[in-house]
C-alpha cells in the first residue's frame, strides 16, 4: 500500500448493499460508442430488441407441453 492512500475516514461496507443488488458490466466496442455513448442508450436499445429475441426464442423451443 502506498504512503499517500488514507483510509482513515472510509467506511466498511458502504457499497456492499449495492454490490449485493448485482449488476452486469458490459464493454461496448469503440466503432458502436457514437450509437452507444451510455447505458442509458444501451438499455434503450436492449429493451426495444428484446421482444423480437423472446418472440424467436419461443418460436424456437415451440409451444410447452404441460
């Protein structure tokens, strides 16, 4: 540890709740971050995909027997 960190002030556990929630990281590559600046932008680009990717999937997989 280097001299100059001070940790006298920090407090145990102060993210740990958040950690706890989880979150996925993702990397975005560089020729898609003009489309893509933010998660803001990616979440918005996710949400409008994922209906066509559940509707392929249960085309897929077909109707469940029960």
């Amino acid at each position: 540890m280097r001299p100059e960190y001070d940790f006298s002030r920090a407090v145990r556990g102060v993210t740990a709740a958040r950690y706890a929630e989880g979150s996925n990281v993702v990397l975005v590559e560089h020729d898609v971050l003009d489309v893509f600046p933010d998660s803001a932008s990616v979440n918005e680009a996710l949400r409008a995909l994922a209906p066509v990717i559940r509707h392929r999937n249960k085309a897929r997989t077909g109707p469940k027997s029960t």
